[in-house]
C-alpha cells in the first residue's frame, strides 16, 4: 500500500498497482478465460486505475519534500576549516643527489573545508540556555565542501550563526568521490617525502546537495574590537569515547580538568604560551580571557553509536546506517527510524560533531542540575546562560575517525561556536589551540606563496618552531580583529584611541613628492599602532574610493623575538628578529568580506634582492592610480625600524628627464640618472 496525503493533511490510500487485477487480453478469450461480456466492466475498471495513478501523480506534485528526498526549512550555517600533521619526510640513506624538499609540518588542502547547515539556535525559555529550534525540520549535514564551500559561503556572504531558508536534496551515492581526492593527496605527500599520519578517516563530503538558499537573519559577530575589552567565555570539554572499546579512544588518565585549567589560564605552573597570556599579550589585554568565564569539564562520555529520534511527520522509505564494514560516510543520515544517526568508531561527519556537542552541553547542564547552588554550578550557570558567542572547545581521544588534527568554525555570531583539537600534547597544544581559535575569530591562514602555512610569523600559519612562546598574528590579521593599525603621527602616546589613519598611505599621500622619509615603524609588541599600510592603486581610504583593478595593498612591520617567557612574540624564530616584514593583504576590518588571506611576502634589511631594498611588481597607471612601491630599511635597533617608502611611476628605467621627480625611485632624479645621460 502507497500513502499519500493531501492538502489538508490526511492520508489518502491508493492500491499499488502490483494490487490492481491482471490486465485481461479480451481478444483472445479463450487465453484466459474471460468471458467477452465483461469487456465494459474491465475497461472501467482500467479507467478507475488510470484515474486513481493520475490523481496520485497530482498528490506527489504538492505532497511535501521529504516524499522527493528533498527537504525544505531554516537552517543555520557553519563553516568550517582543518589542518592535518603529518609526520617529517624519512631520513635519505647516502648518497642522495639532493635533501628532500622543506615543507611545514602540516597540511592544508581545500578540501578540508565544508559549509554545514545545521539547526538554528534559540534559547530554552525554562533553563535560559542555548538549544536546537524544536521546529527545524533541516538535516544536520555538509552541503558543500572544497572550493564549493568557500565559493557559497563568499558568494552570499556568510557568517557562521547566519540563519538561512534552504532547500536540501539528499545524496545517496555508493562510492564516496572523497576516496579520490584523498588518493590524491596522499600520493602527492608521498612524492615530496612527506608520510601521513596513520589514519582511515575521509575527508569531508556532502551528504545534502543544496539546492537553494534565502539569508533570512543575519548575525554580527561583534568581535572586530572597538575600544572596549571583549571578555570572552569559555567551556573546555574533555571528550570520553570508550564506549567504542577501541584503543587510544579513551580521555588519557593525565589529562584532567584540572592540568588543562592549569594549562590555559595565568599562573605560576602554567606554560608561559597559556591561552589566557596567548589572548591578552597579544591583543594587548583587548580580548580577555578572564577565569571567572572559564571552566574545564569532564571527562564527557559519548554513546559510540547512536540516534535521534525524528519529530512526527509521515513516514519515509526505510534507510538503514550502512552494513558494517562499510567507509562510505555520504549515505543521507535520515531515515524512518532517526532523525540523524551517528557511528563514532567509523565516521567524522557532521553528524558525529553534532553527537559530541549534545552529549557535551548535556553533561555541563546536569552538573548545574545537581547542586545548583554551588560556586562551580553557578559560575557554569552562567556561562551556559551566556547569549552570545560562547567559545566551546572539544579535546577528543587521538584516535577519533577524524583526518584533521585541529577543526573550528571560521567566525562565530551565534550563541556558541565550536572549536575541535584531536588529542593533547603538551608540546603544541596551546599552538592548535589558539589557532583554531582564532580561526572562531574569523581569521584565515596566514601562508607564504602557494604553501597555506607558510608564514612562520603568525600562529594561523607555519608554529611548529614557537614552542612554548608566543607567535602573535602578522600585521594583516592583528588589523583584521582590531587588536593593531598603521601608525600613528610622532609624538602620538602608545595604545590612544587614534586610527592610524597617518600611516596608511594610498596614492594621493604621493602626489607631490614620491619619496615618504624616515618613517618609524615600532616592534609590534611595543604598542598597537606599529605598521604601515600602502596601496598606490587606491585613491584613498575613504569607503567607496576608486581602486585601479589589481590594487594591492602591502603591510610593512617589524618584528622582534622577545627573550622574556610568556612575552609578545616569545615564539619568534631567530630568522625573522628584527626584521622588517612585507605581507600582501586586500581584506579589511569586516567580517563579511571573504577570500582574503595575508601572503608573506619578504623580509629585511637583506631582501630577495640582496640588499635593503624590496620593491613591488609595477602596476599599470590608470586614471592616476597604480605604479609601483620601493620600500628602503635605513635602520634597525631592539625597539624599532626607520625605512623610506616611494612610488614608482616608472618601471624599471628613468624617462622623464626634466620633471624634477625621481621616477624610478633609484634615488636619482632627472640628469643625476644614468637613464636620462
């Protein structure tokens, strides 16, 4: 039998046609039987059957999506980025004709991103905390991964906690097209010497095609800071998945809440890259990180295997969790038995992370529930009770089904956000930790050409070598958040209230003479105005000035390692101390404007070019705008760096000789320039 429902709700049975009697051959009686007499009354009953799967065709056109395997409702967006280590390449026995090639430790493919539509946040009007919206009827699914992700999320401008209308078509594919890509990756790895850690874990696939979105709410992430202290609150869980009895799935003995508290917050047994001292040294005390909104629980233990039950709604061809053995993680988690299902000893898909987070907010509100009036039950009282953008972190066994080390949202406008780090090592811990977090802060990585992690002057890219110091973000992201800007005129105290606006320089600062002098940029952990910003293809910095097409925008900024423990940029490597770095960086202060990552670009005194100097491509003049940029480094103390910046109007040779401007910013002018003798 085949339900069907109609526009008022009821269920409206119709026979399978399997049911209908045999269709009789009244031409030829005697074949089966059927005497001729009875011709009319089987061509009615033919009619009634057409009639009846007529009337069912028109009933599938206005049932409701989930007969289509489609679903249509409000979801909520996330998206999310990873990064994976991977051990060092082997030793090459001699003789070898060259050393195997440098690479950081970790990788970064695209893949690794996914948007998720999950369901919205709303806040239980009894307990006051953060639930599920009981009425999202959305899956809690990857809708897109890759490129794809990053190209809807840019697209439509979206920020996680964004609340949309979508429309999701399941897909139900025997062969995950992960497997393909996670090939590879790894022969790539392997032919640059590199081997991944042991892992059999996919990576990201959507489980839901999107077919459709309309932004509905928009959230504010509220975190870029402007001139008051963002206090942030923080939940620590430390996840327990025994129940699978495998090995290395247990929360380790030694990790308790206790050492992580130690581990995070100020004090005289913590590491001196504790996130407390990571957060205030580097903001310079403008995100706080304060042990009144802190708490490390657990262990939290997680069923291995197991389902939430759907709200009422007709019922659904039947779709079991795959056989056992089975890797294929693209299987819809929908069926007539759950409304999402999940397998921690096989699978790391949205579902899983959505296991981990109930089971989590669930053991903190049962704590809360026993002795409420405790220090600790109120103090976790209200930070569960916090409306707004709550950081949850999540240390999971290290041998959860995950192919990342580290997972979190990029930016967060909801009540909570989430941030994974799979095992705890006291080595890299704080580094992981704080990378994914400021990844919730909404920054990008911080990479060098075409490595994702190649700047090894920022934590959001290449930390392996910072140790238990600090690596403060590079001058991009520091602008980026707020914490830093462009310097400010002379004699302008540290840590005022000024823009910076004196330092960030566009075409018309050019306009008369094409060389700045003896500009002054202070070691970034000295104080919060230390760099300069300059882009010659843009008229100004006002909102709306025209930009020639291709305008870069260079930061230049120095940077000192810092020999005190604990101090900014304690975790500076000896190759960047007392340098003056360039980065490339077209983003701004917003948390809407995506696909801008900061690129390192060179460092000095002793440039690429071998000398003091660094100098940009040429960018072709237009209207005005455009040319090129020489930075010069004059000098270099413990405290700061004295360059000259110039504009290039010319490239590479001298041709107006009689204009009194040094064109090619060679330092001569005119006659005194070879080109012009």
């Amino acid at each position: 039998m085949v339900l069907f429902v109609d526009a008022a709700g009821a269920y409206l049975d119709f026979h399978n046609v399997a049911s209908l009697p045999p269709h009789r051959d009244t031409d030829n009686p005697s074949r089966f039987g059927a005497p001729r007499e009875n011709a009319m009354s089987l061509a009615t009953r033919r009619f009634g059957a057409a009639a009846a799967l007529l009337v069912a065709a028109c009933v599938l056109c206005t049932a409701p999506a989930w007969a289509q395997n489609e679903t249509t409702g409000t979801g909520m967006v996330k998206t999310k980025s990873a990064f994976r280590w991977i051990r060092p390449p082997p030793a090459r026995p001699p003789p070898f004709r060259r050393p195997p090639p440098a690479q950081t430790p970790y990788v970064h493919k695209v893949e690794y991103t996914e948007l998720q539509i999950l369901c919205p946040q709303t806040i239980d009007s009894v307990t006051g905390y953060p639930m599920d919206d009981p009425r999202c009827n959305v899956p809690r699914a990857t809708v897109a991964a890759g490129e794809e992700a990053l190209t809807i999320r840019n697209e439509f401008e979206l920020l996680n906690g964004d609340v949309l209308n979508v429309t999701l078509e399941e897909v139900d594919t025997p062969e995950n097209p992960s497997r393909r890509r996670l090939l590879s990756i790894i022969r790539e790895e392997q032919r640059t010497g590199r081997v991944l850690l042991a892992t059999s874990a996919e990576l990201p696939t959507p489980t839901f095609r999107l077919k459709s979105l309309k932004s509905i709410l928009k959230g504010s992430q509220k975190e870029i800071y402007a001139g008051k202290p963002i206090d942030l609150r923080t939940i620590v869980y430390i996840m327990d998945f025994s129940s699978c009895k495998l090995s290395g799935w247990s929360a380790p003995a030694t990790l308790t809440p206790e050492k992580v508290t130690s581990d995070m917050l100020r004090g005289a047994s913590a590491p001196t890259n504790n996130l407390a001292n990571y957060y205030g040294a580097c903001s310079y005390e403008k995100t706080l990180f304060n042990p009144d909104n802190f708490l490390v629980l657990g262990p939290v233990p997680v069923p291995c295997i197991g389902g939430v039950t759907p709200p009422p709604r007709p019922p659904r061809p039947p779709r079991p969790p795959p056989r056992a053995g089975s890797t294929i993680s693209s299987l819809s988690r929908r069926n007539d038995t759950y409304d999402d299902w999940w397998d921690l000893s096989k699978y790391c898909t949205a579902s899983e992370q959505q296991a981990w987070e109930r089971a989590a907010e669930a053991y903190a509100q049962a704590i809360v529930a026993q002795d409420p009036n405790s220090a600790t039950g109120k103090k976790l009282q209200g930070i569960l009770q916090w409306r707004e953008r709550r950081r949850n972190i999540y240390i999971l066994p290290p041998g959860v089904k995950c192919s990342w080390s580290g997972y979190a949202d990029v930016t967060c406008t909801s009540a909570t956000c989430s941030a994974y780090v799979r095992g705890y090592s006291d080595t890299n811990a704080m580094q992981v930790i704080m990378h994914e977090a400021m990844h919730n802060y909404g920054l990008e990585h911080a990479g060098r050409g075409t490595l994702e992690y190649g700047d090894a002057t920022d934590v959001m890219g290449d930390f392996n070598k910072a140790g238990k110091g600090l690596l403060c973000p590079n001058a991009p992201n520091m602008y980026r958040i707020g914490w830093a800007k462009p310097i400010n005129e002379p004699g302008v105290a540290p840590f005022q209230n000024a823009t910076g606006a004196w330092g960030n320089l566009t075409a018309a600062n050019f306009t008369t003479d094409p060389w700045i002098r003896g500009l002054v940029i202070p070691a970034q952990g000295t104080r919060d105005d230390n760099m300069i910003v300059v882009n010659v293809g843009a008229q100004s910095t006002r909102d709306g000035a025209m930009k020639a097409t291709g305008a870069q925008a260079y930061y230049f900024s120095y940077r000192i390692k810092n020999t005190t423990a604990g101090g900014y940029d304690s975790g500076l490597t000896l190759d960047f101390h007392k340098k003056v770095l360039v980065h490339a960086y077209n983003g701004i202060q917003s948390e809407r404007v995506f696909g801008f990552k900061s690129n390192l670009l060179d460092w000095g005194p002793n440039f690429q070019s071998r000398s003091n100097t660094w100098t940009s491509p040429f960018l072709a003049y237009n209207n005005g705008l455009g040319g090129g940029v020489r930075l010069v480094v004059q000098s270099t103390s413990d405290t700061q760096a004295v360059v000259d910046i110039c504009r290039i109007s010319e490239n590479g040779k001298e041709l107006s000789c009689d204009d009194g401007i040094d064109n090619d910013c060679d330092g001569l002018q005119d006659n005194e320039d070879p080109d012009c003798q």
